[in-house]
C-alpha cells in the first residue's frame, strides 16, 4: 500500500496514486499514455496481468513452465497460454485448476503444449518463437436440430453468424463474461444446466 499511495508532491498532506502507467505531459498540457512499468494489460475493460496467469498455469503439478500473452486478430482480442510438461494434460484438467486460482475473466482462450519456451535476453517470454494459434474459421455446419439449436446460441451470444458447428467458442469472442448467458440459454433450450467448466472442457 505504502509503495502505491505516495505522498503528494502537489498538495502538502495529500496521498497520491501510483497506477503502474508511463505517461508524459505533451505541450499542450495533456497526459499521453505510452505503456506501463510492469506486464499490466487490458483486455474487455478489464485489467489483467499476465504474469499471474503464468504462475497460476505453473502451479500445476504437472506444469514445469508456462507464458501468457494477449493475441489481437481482426476484432477478437484473446488471452493465450503455452506452457511447457513432460505429458500432454487435458485441457479441460488445466482450466480447472486454473479457475481455483484465478477469476474468469483472466482465464485464457486457448491453451498450447510447447516443447520450450523460449526467452528474450532480458529473461522474457519470446513469443515471436512461440506457435501462433489457429484462428481460422471452418469446420462441418449443424448435422441434427440438436447442433442446429447450439449453433444458433453461440451465434446470438457472439453475434458471429458466420460460425460453424467446428468453431472454438473461445477464438470467437467467447468468455467469461458472456458464457454465463451462453448457460442460461442453453439451460434455457434444453432444460440442462452446465458449470462453466463444462463449457471449457468441450
């Protein structure tokens, strides 16, 4: 607390806080943000740092490394993570642990087994030698009403109606934020309720 509420240069008495930002004065008096001093990003309004991610990823017994960055394609804006085991772990089984440790909204999109992960000279992720995920959009369209009924959910909740019954819900603008409507309505349809670990998991 004593680091991020500072004495106040300006008013004698008063606290000041210190955000994390890097900013300058331009010469008409603005302020103009040009980055922050730690790894802090915001994703959906909301901010998000990384690094917790990482170590929540790490955590896992079966985990030995792991990065997360934010990846921006198009109009989707997602958080992915690599992470390093001796065995491959279900995807299902790290999105688990991850939400005993961390809200939704930070948990990622996509989840990706690197044999490495490489580091830039200063000790940081390099992800410019990481894989980049498949963002693509293809896939089968809806074979029985079952699929027709769920594809028509995630359209109206993504307001993607391009998407295809082989569509990642994540990939395409899905979250935290607006799984808990894709389960009411899917609740709502069906007369079935999920967790939201359910809807990682397939």
């Amino acid at each position: 607390t004593a680091k991020r509420f500072l004495p106040s240069p300006f008013e004698p008495g008063e606290k000041i806080y210190r955000t994390g930002d890097i900013a300058c004065w331009d010469e008409q008096g603005n302020i103009r943000l040009s980055g922050r001093i730690d790894d802090q990003v915001k994703l959906r309004g909301l901010r998000i740092e990384p690094s917790e991610i990482s170590a929540a990823l790490e955590s896992h017994p079966l985990v030995i490394s792991a990065a997360v960055r934010v990846l921006n394609s198009g109009d989707r804006t997602i958080l992915v993570g690599y992470y390093t085991s001796e065995y491959p772990i279900p995807d299902s089984d790290l999105f688990s642990h991850l939400l005993s440790y961390l809200p939704n909204y930070m948990l990622p999109s996509i989840l990706i087994r690197v044999d490495e992960i490489p580091l830039t000279p200063n000790g940081k992720a390099d992800f410019r030698h990481l894989p980049e995920p498949d963002l693509s959009e293809s896939g089968r369209i809806a074979e029985n009403d079952t699929e027709k009924h769920l594809l028509n959910i995630f359209k109206k909740v993504l307001s993607k109606p391009g998407l295809t019954v082989d569509s990642d819900y994540f990939l395409f603008g899905g979250d935290s934020l607006n799984a808990l409507e894709t389960l009411c309505n899917i609740e709502s349809e069906f007369g079935v309720r999920l967790r939201i670990t359910d809807l990682y998991s397939l």
